[in-house]
C-alpha cells in the first residue's frame, strides 16, 4: 500500500494535526457552494442537459471506463454526445481546446485523449467547463453533454449528478483534505441522482463490473493478442495508476504473472522508462498507452478495460434526462 494510500486510509497523528485545515477547507467549501445556490456567482445553463460524473474522493475510482460506457450506451440509444474534461495533466487546459485523435497526452491529458480514442465523440478540455461546452456546442450538434470529474463546478449548471464510488477504499478515513481523501462530505453523496459502486465483489442495481479486454499493439492496435498468450511467459506490466495494484491483479485473475512497475499517477512515460525491458513483452493500461504512442515498440501492448453498467441503468438515466428536458 502506497504511503498516500495509507495516511488517507487511517486517522493518526499526522491526520489529526491536518484537521484545522480540513475544517477550513470545509467552510471555504461550504461558503463556495452557497454562493452558487442565491446567485451570487453565476452558474451558466446550457441549451442541452449537461450530466456530471464524479467521486467525492481524492485518487481513480474507475471513473473512465464508467464514462466511456456511458457514452457508448448513450450512442446506442442514438443520441449525440459530447464530453468535457479539466484535461488534467494537460498543458493545454488553459483555453478550452478540442482532442482529436492525435492529440498529445502531453498537451490534453490522458484521460480525455483515451475517451477521444475510445468512444470517437467529440471531446473539449479547460479549465473552465463552460467555457468547454460552449467550444463543443459551437462546432458540433450534441444532444448531451457528459461532464468528467465536475462535481465541484457549479459555475456549469447540471441536471443530472452520477457519483462514482470505489468500494475497496470507500471514504477513507472520513476526513476533509488535507486530513482526509474527501473533496466533499460524504453527506454530498445523497444529493446525486444516481450512485455507482466500482470495484464491488457483490452484484447488484448500483454495481458496475470490470472485464479486460483483449491486449493490442500499442504502436499497431489492429494487431491483437488474447490475454492466455502472456500466460507462463516472462511478461512486465507497467501501470501510472493511483491504485496500479488492481491492473495487476486483475492480470493475475487472467493466469498471467507479470514483474510489476508501479509508477504515479498520469505519469508521463519516455522510451527510457522502457530500456531495461529489452524485447520482453510489456501489459500497460490503456490510459498509460496513450502517452506511448511515439515511442511503442512492438512488444509494448495496451489493455482495455471495459466497464459494465448495472442493468437498467442506462434506461433510468434516460427516463431521468427526459424529466429534465421535459420541465425545461
């Protein structure tokens, strides 16, 4: 366990001394929040319903995949969307910007420029998410508009909140940050419209379940393995996770037994992080892929990883949608 993992885990000493500025935080928090709700900062409705997906703590929740299945299942269902994204890591998110499919990770983050990859919709990062939204309403006919990690952006007006919780780590220690991994209480939970649990060992109506996908070339996708194929081979595994720990053992459940290199989150891969490697073959995460492109050698392959929604989900949301379309 990771030493951030473990002080937001547990409530010591250190946790303690930081509660002065959990509460302060909290006040700020509360007191921005409040703003928002009698007008004194302006929140900007958009001509379309704007859908936000969060998690109230700190650290991947197994928000991405989450999106990416929203966005397919919103497709299905014929709709047009598009999706806004801080860019986080992105040196790019200043001015909103769109993501194509070339785009750095560099430049947009990893994040949005896997879900550009993945989904083909159109994708708009920035600071500003509205600002975002209204560089993708301008050049695209969009029906929804799914916002990434926006939970605390109330100067984007939402109609729909979903929050994304991991399981295996829930809450934390229940603290504020600094304290604590909670960007906001836990009583924020109750507020959304709909909750999604990751990471859940039970089956149920808020339960999303994960499935890796079949491993691809990350400098050829259309070149494809199955994952046995790594199996009882020397194999390395490389994931830039706030919790790398669950690729790998995912990769485990799957029969293959990797050397595993754990690095940080959004970390920004070079072919020097790869030299000691050789041509033995390397599993990385999709979201570690994308900021490999330049330099992937034909022993490097990307893993997906697909998350399925709980069933009738979808069809809740979208009853949920034209509830708010209906009382605009």
């Amino acid at each position: 366990m990771r030493e951030e993992t473990r002080y937001f885990a547990k409530r010591g000493m250190l946790n303690l001394f930081a509660l002065p500025l959990s509460w302060l935080y909290g006040a700020v928090m509360g007191l921005r929040k409040i703003c928002y709700r009698i007008g004194l900062c302006p929140s900007v409705s958009l001509a379309v319903p704007v859908v936000v997906i969060g998690n109230i703590c700190v650290g991947g929740a197994g928000k991405t995949p989450v999106i990416i299945a929203l966005v397919e299942a919103l497709k299905a269902k014929g709709l047009h969307v598009g999706v806004v994204s801080r860019g986080y890591g992105g040196s790019a998110n200043k001015s909103p910007t769109a993501v194509t499919e070339d785009s750095l990770a560099s430049e947009v983050g990893d994040e949005p420029l896997l879900i550009a990859r993945r989904t083909n919709v159109p994708v708009v990062i920035g600071c500003s998410r509205v600002a975002a939204c209204e560089l993708l309403l301008k050049n695209h006919e969009i029906d929804v508009v799914l916002s990434d990690d926006g939970l605390s952006h109330y100067a984007l007006a939402r109609d729909i909140e979903i929050i994304v919780i991991d399981e295996t780590r829930e809450h934390g220690n229940g603290y504020l940050l600094p304290a604590g991994p909670l960007r906001e209480p836990v009583s924020r939970i109750k507020h959304a419209d709909f909750t999604l649990h990751t990471n859940s060992q039970q089956i149920g109506e808020a339960k999303v379940r994960y499935q890796l996908g079949q491993p691809y070339q990350v400098a050829a996708p259309t070149h494809t393995k199955s994952l046995s194929a790594f199996a009882e081979q020397p194999v390395h595994a490389v994931a830039g996770l706030a919790h790398p720990e669950k690729f790998f053992t995912s990769l485990y459940q799957q029969g293959v037994t990797p050397i595993c290199h754990a690095f940080s989150d959004h970390y920004a891969f070079t072919a020097q992080d790869f030299s000691d490697f050789k041509d033995a073959l390397v599993l990385m995460t999709e979201k570690d892929s994308v900021k490999c492109t330049a330099f992937a050698t034909e022993s490097m392959y990307a893993v997906p990883l697909d998350a399925q929604l709980p069933q009738g989900f979808v069809e809740r949301l979208l009853t949920k949608l034209k509830e708010k379309r209906d009382g605009r």
